[in-house]
C-alpha cells in the first residue's frame, strides 16, 4: 500500500527497502535514503505506517511468507526489524528475529532483489577475557549460542553465511554494531547502566563501545551509496575503561568475582527472577569492542564519541532503575546493589519478588 506524497526521483539509482522504517535506526535511515537523489525510490517496511515523508510506506509483517509480493521492484533490501528488549519472552523473540531475517532473505531472494543487507551485532564476537582490543571485523565469533540475544544474532548470522550456497545471485551483507544507544533503545547493556551501581568482575578489564543509532543510519547510508561489502564493524572510535565509565555517569561499581557473579546470575535467570542469562553479563565485564576499518575507508565517520554517547544513554535511562536487567523501583535497586556478594545476590532476589507481587 503506497501512502503520501513521494517527491519525484531520477529514472536512475537503486530502489532501497527498509524494514523497521516506524521506528529507530530504521526509521532514521528511511529518512537518509529519501534525500538522496541517486535514491530511485525508498520502500519503508514495517508492520506500522510511520511519518516518514518521501517514502513509499508497505505495511506488513515481515515474518508474512507473501512478503515476496511486495518487494518486486527492490534493488536493496537492508533488515532493521529486530526485536531487542530484554522483557520480551525469549521464545517469541527470537521467533520474531530469526524467522523475520529467514523471511527476508528467502522474499529478498524470490523478488530478485541484488542485495540483501542484515543488521546483527559486534555481540557476536562474544565478549571475553582475552579478546583483542579492538577486533578485527573478520575475527572469528565466539558468542554463546544460547537463549540470549546474542544467540538470535548467531543463527541470523548463519543464516547470512550459507546465503550464497542456497540463493546462488543474492549478495547478503551483514553489519555489527557496538552497544546501541539512542531514543528508544532498550537492550541488556543500557538497562546496565540503570543500575544505582555498575556490577564489575574482579580481575576484568572492561572496554565499552557504544553505536548511537543515528551513527547506525549513516553507516548503513554508506553501506548502500558505496556497495561497501562485509562483514562491517560500527561503533564509535576506540573505547572507554571503567574508570571513565565511572566518572562519567556518576555510579561507583561494586566488585564480585567472576564465579560467584556468573553463578548466581544464572541461578537467578533459571528461577525465573531475572530475564536474561548469565553470558549476558559477559558483555558487562570483558571487552568487545569493533575496528570498523571498512567503513571508516569508505568514508563513514560517526558523529559521536564514546563519552557523548554514554551520555545519552544515561539521559534516556533517567529515572529508571534495574536489578540484573529487570526493571524494578528505586529502593529495591539499592538494596539489590548493597555491597558484598551474598547481600549482593540475596537483595537482587527480594527486589524482584516484591516487584512481581507488585504487578499482580
């Protein structure tokens, strides 16, 4: 269904489809793209009609087997329709990322779409100890294959690896951002930082990466207008130690060793107190971070640094405060982060009994 005024294009240029255009990343890209004159034409994707103006809005979920139907006259399809919040039932999401990301390329394949261009993250890689800092983007991945979001990414991942095997013609590109920040984002990194105090391993030396999400828009901007091949890494340049973190949001950190941490964590997360995993926590205490070379030689440069797009996160996540990545209220919180790792573990459990009677 085509909606609103379309501004007229050159006969020449790619026609470029986004999914996610609502809302996000995708919505912020949608809008890049219909500036462009070497845009033919922008396909703006989403289950929801949002206000982008220049596009030509298709409503439709993008899991429907028919999406096909809707993708005949696409060049380049980039997928920005990802399910990431940590409240979300794990089962449904990842039903809602990995069969999305299945759906579009087998649609993106069936319509002859050229290029398909799928957004995963630098959570692949796996966050651990001995990780060098930075990443090269063809270093191997090694992030658990789990119930986290990270495992969602894994399979999309795969998915995207055995592409040219199964649809011999259709290039699929993949891009891995950092820690996304921005209006709107919701994952297990920012919900960190709602804590009253961060949580550090002993003996860890973290390195945060951020990826705001305008940043992301204007990478994938480059991705298209350059033909810029991956994978491709996207994150501010170089990164922050804990000791800046510290000094920039204003949180002390207690610190608990690693086996306790990840224990209790995954014990919490069994007994259904706590909504995502312990490898979650990986990603809180050992580094990740992303070179981003290609994309930096073709000529992408985020707008943000590390520090401004902490800041950020810290302004979207005021007044907010989570145990362990659940969402509960400000006194709890504190309990929960009281200092020593029984009190520790034992507050986090309270905390969110008490939320949950709460809510009932």
């Amino acid at each position: 269904m085509a909606t609103g005024k379309v501004r007229p294009r050159r006969s020449k240029g790619p026609v470029v489809a986004v999914t996610g255009a609502a809302t996000g990343a995708g919505r912020l890209l949608a809008a890049r793209l219909a500036e462009r004159q070497d845009v033919r034409k922008v396909v703006a994707i989403d289950a929801q009609r949002g206000d982008v103006p220049g596009v030509t809005w298709r409503v439709v979920d993008i899991r429907d087997p028919l999406l096909s139907n809707r993708l005949s006259d696409v060049d380049v399809l980039v997928h920005l329709d990802i399910a990431r919040s940590p409240d979300l039932d794990p089962r449904e999401r990842r039903t809602h990322n990995v069969r999305g990301a299945q759906t579009v390329v087998l649609a993106g394949a069936a319509a002859r779409v050229r290029r398909v261009v799928l957004v995963t993250s630098a959570m692949v890689y796996g966050a651990r100890p001995d990780n060098p800092v930075p990443l090269a983007e063809d270093a191997p991945l090694r992030a658990e294959a789990d119930e986290s979001i990270a495992g969602d990414h894994l399979e999309i991942e795969e998915l995207a690896a055995n592409a040219p095997a199964v649809h011999p013609g259709l290039d699929v590109t993949v891009v891995r951002p950092a820690a996304l920040v921005g209006p709107g984002v919701d994952t297990v990194i920012t919900r960190h930082f709602e804590a009253p105090r961060l949580l550090s391993v002993k003996g860890s030396a973290p390195a945060w990466q951020f990826c705001h999400i305008e940043d992301l828009a204007a990478a994938l901007e480059v991705v298209v207008a350059e033909d810029v091949r991956g994978p491709l890494g996207v994150g501010c340049a170089g990164w922050l130690g804990a000791e800046e973190v510290a000094q920039i949001t204003g949180r002390r950190r207690f610190e608990l060793p690693a086996a306790l941490t990840f224990g209790m964590a995954q014990r919490l997360h069994r007994l259904g107190m706590t909504p995502a995993p312990a490898t979650d926590l990986h990603y809180a205490a050992y580094p990740w971070v992303v070179d981003g070379a290609r994309l930096r030689d073709a000529g992408w440069k985020p707008r943000y640094d590390n520090a401004a797009a902490l800041r950020v996160l810290m302004e979207e996540g005021a007044g907010r405060h989570a145990v362990a990545g659940r969402r509960v209220g400000g006194k709890e919180a504190t309990m929960a982060t009281a200092a020593g790792a029984t009190v520790a573990a034992i507050g986090a459990a309270a905390a969110i009994r008490r939320a949950r009677k709460r809510r009932r």
